[in-house]
C-alpha cells in the first residue's frame, strides 16, 4: 500500500523525467517529431508532431491490406483522418518502403529496391531537416538559413487543415487545389478536384474531370461566412482569411487561439463523390463533427438542370424548365438525365417533334 502511495506521489515527477528525457534525446539528434540529414523513416515506425496530435508513418488504407503508403494523419482518429498521401498513385506492395532525408536535403521515398518513388524539396543541395509540427504541417528546412524547401501543406490531396491554402499565386505559379481520392480504399487522384476560380470574383469551384463544373461555392468571403449555418459554435472559433491581391488570390482557416482550445482541428474534405464537408473536432468527446458544404442539396450542382433548366428541391424531380421552355430530349429527361437542359418551344405540329430534334442535334454538330 505504501509502495503504491508513493509512486503514485512520484508520478508527476516520473513523467516530468521523461519529459526531461525526451528534451534530451530531442537534442542528442533521435527526437521523434524530427528527421534530420541522412535519417531514415522505415515501414513500422513513425513521426509525431511534438504534442503528439499528428502522426506519420505507413498505412493500409481501410479495405487494402496489401497497399503500402506513406502519410500524415489526425492522430487521435487514424486513418479516417488522413490529409496527406506521399504516394497516392504509386503504392507499395510490401513493407520495404522507406522516406529518407537525403544528404543534399532532398526528401525521398524509396521502394523496396532503394528507387526513389517519389521527391520532394530543395533545388540546390543543402543541410536539411524535415519536422512534423503541431499543424500537420511537414516541413523541410535549410538548417543554416532555416528557410523553407519544401512543406506538405503545399501538397495538398484532398484535405484543407488550418493554415493550409487553397488558392493561386500568379506570380510564383504556385497553387493550391484539392483532388479526392479514387475510392474509399484508394488513395489516387479521383475525378473531383476544388480549385479557386479567378476568372470574375474569386470562386471555389468543385470540377469534374477538370473540366465538367459540379458545383460551385458563390463569392468566397461571403459563402465562407454564411455557407455553412449551422457551424455556428464550433465554427466560431475558426476565421476565415482571404488572400486577394494581384499577385495571390486564397483563402485559408485559422484557429482563434483566444477562444478555443490547442486541441481544436478543423479540416475540410473533398470526397470521392464530389462532396465537400467540412469537419470539426470535438476534443470533449472525440469525435469529427461534420458539416455538409458543397453541395447542400442537389440544387447546389452546377447548372444541374441544364440550360434553361430551373433547379428546386421541393420537386420530387428535382429539375424543370423555365416558362416557354422544353427539355431538350425528353427521353433523357425522364430517366433523370438532365444535363441536356431545355430550349425554347416553338409552334410547331406535334408530328414535327422528331425534325426539331434533329435539327438541333445538327446545329450543334460543326
Ligand atoms: C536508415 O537508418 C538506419 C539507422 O539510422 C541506417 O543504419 C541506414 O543505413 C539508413 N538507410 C538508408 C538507406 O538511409
Ligand atoms: C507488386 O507486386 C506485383 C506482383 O508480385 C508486381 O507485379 C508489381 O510490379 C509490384 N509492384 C511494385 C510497385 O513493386
Ligand atoms: C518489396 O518490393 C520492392 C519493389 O517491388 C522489391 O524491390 C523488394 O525486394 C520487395 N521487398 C521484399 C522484402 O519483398
Ligand atoms: C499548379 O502548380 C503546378 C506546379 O506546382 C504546375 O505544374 C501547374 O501547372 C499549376 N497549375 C495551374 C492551373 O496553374
Ligand atoms: C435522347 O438521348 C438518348 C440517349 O442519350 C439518345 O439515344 C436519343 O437519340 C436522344 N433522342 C433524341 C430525340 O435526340
């Protein structure tokens, strides 16, 4: 009993200890948050932010046991809460993957075979070192200048954090765009990607195959304010900052330190099936709150209904046409295909239908 009584006294101090030791080996260069020049990260071991809320390590996605990948994820919730895939396209097939800090301070993946899969950082050699920090962020950086080479928040896949951009700079070139995974269990690029749009007010634009417009999100300050409403007190501890100036056009989340606690995420998620939601973690009961954004509804979809098509939820149908107006191709129409829209109606006999088809159909031909 007494044994106990004093350990249990001296468990404060114990884990002080071992917080002095930690200090201590974060100095003797094996510090678990830090990758420095020449180290290596191999399948089985990881890094962790120093307050231990963001891991990376190698991971089988949830439904594919046999595909190795390296990636950052929400500690507490795993790999549900990935945000960052080094090798979506180009998984492992075995435990022998590797992430070296190069000595010319290039971080590398290898394979197996010791090939590099892929690289990121620095263009000219340099001392670097890589740190997970308490954001997620994983940055590299010259130990002389401590200049950044490289970080993954400007790598994003199909996940925003706090402090990541989504955005461009014209002047850098760089830009920062989500891409949702292939499947659930299936890290590649998939089909959606949310890009900001600078053509007219800056737009957050979810595209399909890069082309196609799903959705879009209306003028960014206000739809980021007022698009979500039901993020009320969660999402007041976050602010949104827009960047909008003639070189850069962005806009990122920053956590209100004054009101919420370090242990407060956010993260916005573009899914496989085009969806964006916006998720907030709830420390008290550790769970991600979810929030739908983009879109809300059906009628949310880009020109869902096609030219001349009118969008409303309350129909069951969802899709019509405005007043004056027919659907293009009836038969499309009633099979929910509506992204042939409509076209005016013209007197016409009721046998002259298929001609008038037609005759469209040839127009839009050359
Ligand atoms: C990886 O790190 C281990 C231990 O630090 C070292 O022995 C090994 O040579 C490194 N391998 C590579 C390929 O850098
Ligand atoms: C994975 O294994 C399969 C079959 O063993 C092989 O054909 C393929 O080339 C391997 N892929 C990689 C990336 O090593
Ligand atoms: C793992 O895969 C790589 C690439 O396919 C291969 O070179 C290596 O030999 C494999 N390692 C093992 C232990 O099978
Ligand atoms: C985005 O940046 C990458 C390089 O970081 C570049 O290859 C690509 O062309 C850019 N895309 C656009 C749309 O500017
Ligand atoms: C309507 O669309 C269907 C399927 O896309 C097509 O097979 C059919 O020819 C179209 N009908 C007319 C009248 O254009």
């Amino acid at each position: 009993m007494a044994a106990s009584t004093i350990n249990f006294l001296n468990l404060p101090l114990l884990i002080f200890s071992i917080l002095l030791l930690c200090r201590r080996s974060l100095a003797a260069g094996t510090p678990s948050d830090t990758l420095y020049n020449g180290g290596n990260i191999t399948d089985g071991e990881t890094l962790k932010s120093t307050d231990g809320s963001f891991t990376l390590g190698f991971f089988c996605p949830p439904g594919a046991p046999t595909k190795r990948y390296l990636g950052i994820w929400f500690t507490a919730s795993g790999a549900d809460s990935l945000y960052w895939v080094a090798n979506r396209d180009t998984p492992f097939n075995n435990t022998s993957g590797m992430l070296v800090l190069r000595t010319d301070g290039i971080l590398g993946l290898l394979d197996g075979s010791g090939r590099t899969a892929s690289a990121w950082s620095a263009s000219d050699p340099t001392v670097a070192q890589a740190q997970l920090l308490d954001s997620g962020n994983l940055v590299v950086r010259e130990m002389s200048s401590g200049r950044t080479l490289w970080q993954s928040f400007d790598d994003p896949a199909n996940t925003m954090l706090a402090g990541m951009k989504l955005g461009k700079n014209s002047r850098t070139g760089e830009n920062w765009s989500l891409t949702s995974w292939r499947s659930q269990s299936d890290p590649a690029k998939g089909s959606y990607s949310q890009v900001m749009d600078t053509k007219g007010l800056p737009d957050i634009v979810t595209y399909w195959h890069d082309k196609v417009k799903k959705c879009r999100a209306g003028p960014v300050e206000q739809s980021l304010v007022s698009g979500i409403p039901e993020l009320d007190s969660d999402f007041k501890q976050f602010s949104v900052q827009m960047v909008n100036n003639a070189d850069e056009v962005s806009y990122y989340y920053i956590l209100d330190t004054t009101t919420a606690g370090s242990s407060t995420y956010i993260r916005t998620i573009l899914d496989e099936a085009g969806a964006v939601k916006v998720l907030v973690w709830i420390p008290s009961v550790s769970v991600w709150r979810s929030y739908p954004w983009l879109p809300r509804d059906v009628c949310d979809d880009y020109a869902s209904c096609g030219v001349f098509g009118l969008c409303n939820i309350a129909s069951t149908a969802f899709c019509g046409c405005v007043e004056g107006f027919s659907p293009v191709n009836q038969s499309e129409w009633s099979r929910r295909e509506y992204s042939g829209g409509c076209r005016r109606d013209v007197r016409q006999r009721d046998d002259d239908v298929d001609r008038r088809v037609h005759g469209a159909a040839k127009r839009e031909a050359p």
